[in-house]
C-alpha cells in the first residue's frame, strides 16, 4: 500500500481579502526525507533563517535586507531558488481556498454554522480520498487554535457525507493532526513551502475577487471558466503574467508545473455540495443522497485549471 505524507498550512485574510486558504504538498515519506537540506541550502544561500511569508511585511524583521536599494532583485532569487527546490522535489500540490463572506452568507441562509477551516479540510480530504483510495495518508497541520476540534469536526462533515460514502471509511484510516507543540514552522521545512503555497493562493483568489463579485453569480457553471480567462485577458492584458505584485509572479511559477488541485468555494459552489450531500452536516445516518455533482471535487488528471475556476 502506498504510503504518503501531506504538510499543510492556513492563510486567512480580512475585510477585501477575507478568504482563508488551506494549502500544502503531499508526497512519499522518502521525499520528504531528501527535502529539507536542499530547502536549508536555498536559505543558507540567502542567509536567512526561516521562510514565513508574514514577515516580508515588515521592513525590520529578517527580511530587512531586502527592503534597501536593490533588494527587490535578490528577494526575488531567493523565490525562485525555492520554487527551484520545490519542483525538483517533485512535490504535489494540493488546497482549498474559502471565500468568507459567502461561508457567512450560506451559514445564514441554510440555518447552519459550518466552520472554515474544518470546510477547507473536509474539502481537500474528500479530494484526496478520491485521488488515492489505496494509500496510507499522513497529514501534518500547522498548529491553529482548536485544532483537534476542527480536525473531529472535518471528520463529521466527511462521516455524514451521502454523496462520497465511501470517502469517511478512507479517511478513518489516515493519521490527521497538528504540528507537536515541541515543533515550529521554524524547524519544520516542509511547514514552510506549505506557508508559500497558501499565502500565493489565497492572494491568487484576492486578485479574482471582482470576477467572483460581478461575473460568476449571473453565469451557468459551464461558463465560468471561459467567463474568468476572458475578465484575466481584459483586467490584466494577459492570463499568463498579470502586472501586480511580484509575489503573484511567484505564484505563477509556482503553480507553472506543479498545478493546484483545488478550488475557490463561493456560494455557488457552496450550494452545489449542500444539495449533493442532502442538506444534512451532521451524523444522521438517514441522510438522502443527492444528485447533483455541481461545485464538488472528482478526480481529474494532474494537469490542473486556472485557480478560481470550478474546473471539475
């Protein structure tokens, strides 16, 4: 039986950039053995301690050095260096990105109070689980308050699913928990590049949030994803290198060869997986299967979509 280990991580915005995003890399226990030296090498190279995405918003932390004359060309090497390890470690990426407002919004119409984070993970498990049915899966999260709580809680959301039933029988098998308090970002690398692809992806979807606004709500499903290429084409002069930030140029390298397997939930898609699963979260056991798919992840090959897209 396969044996596989997932290392993952939350970033979570507020007001205009209220999404939380839960990403991170899966692969063998043997590449994850070969990973960290060539991870401490790219930040030895740039004679910094730790990546923490976070911290590059202050101009007097580690990252100061990068805020003088000329800095902007090495900070973006030593992205790059990452990335380098990143893709020749031959990570698989995986995540969910959760629009809050409409998590918010859906708890108000539906008389319900699903949590984000538990959503996020029941989200990406569920994926998971179609993705390798026969593996042994290890999943590390970064610590977060409630942790075990919100773990008990994604296994509900997953036991009590009609639609993917055979999802919850997976999963009890897979060994689900936070980091050891012993433990930080700080000495865990891979917790590291799972802090990258969270924070790249969640400021991804940010950029998009105008198309989520004004765009998606009066589409069909089977036009979104034609509808956000066409809005990328016209905001941004290209789909390929918008003109913001040099952190979102990261995130196009690093989603280049290595493709995201994962959404942005909005209502929409919010709705789709409440009619499949029959309107019930709990632990009923009558709860109906439904027939409709929409907004629910399958499996698809590893090419991967354009983030923010249903894509399924």
């Amino acid at each position: 039986m396969v044996s596989l280990c997932a290392y993952m991580d939350d970033s979570k915005g507020e007001g205009a950039d209220a999404y939380l995003t839960l990403a991170g890399y899966l692969a063998p226990p043997a590449t994850w053995d070969a990973f960290p030296p060539r991870w401490q090498a790219a930040l030895d190279q740039a004679d910094v301690p730790y990546l923490h995405i976070k911290e590059f918003g202050s101009p007097n932390g580690v990252y100061a050095k990068w805020y003088a004359d000329n800095g902007e060309a090495d900070k973006i090497a030593f992205f790059r260096s990452l990335i380098a390890v990143i893709e020749e470690s031959k990570l698989s990426p995986i995540g969910e990105t959760m629009r809050l407002g409409d998590i918010a919004r859906f708890n108000r119409d539906f008389g319900l109070n699903l949590d984000p984070y538990s959503l996020a993970l029941y989200l990406g498990l569920i994926e998971l689980s179609l993705m390798y049915p026969m593996a042994e899966v290890e999943i590390v999260l970064d610590r977060i308050p409630d942790a075990h709580s919100k773990i008990a809680l994604a296994r509900q959301y997953i036991r009590s699913d009609q639609y993917y039933k055979s999802a919850g029988k997976i999963i009890d098998r897979w060994k689900i928990a936070p980091l050891d308090k012993k433990l930080s970002f700080r000495n865990v690398l891979p917790l590291q590049a799972a802090d990258f692809l969270a924070w790249e992806a969640r400021k991804s979807a940010t950029r998009r949030d105008e198309w989520f606004v004004t765009e998606k709500p009066r589409l069909r499903p089977e036009e979104w994803l034609g509808s956000l290429l066409f809005w990328e084409v016209r905001k941004m002069g290209s789909i390929v290198f918008p003109r913001d930030m040099n952190e979102r140029r990261s995130f196009i390298e690093l989603k280049k060869n290595l493709p995201i397997e994962g959404q942005v939930w909005d209502y929409q898609a919010l709705c789709g997986v409440h009619k499949a699963r029959g309107g019930h979260w709990g632990l009923a056991a009558g709860a109906r299967g439904g027939a409709v798919r929409a907004g629910f992840p399958r499996k698809r090959d590893r090419r991967g979509g354009v983030a923010g897209s249903d894509g399924r």
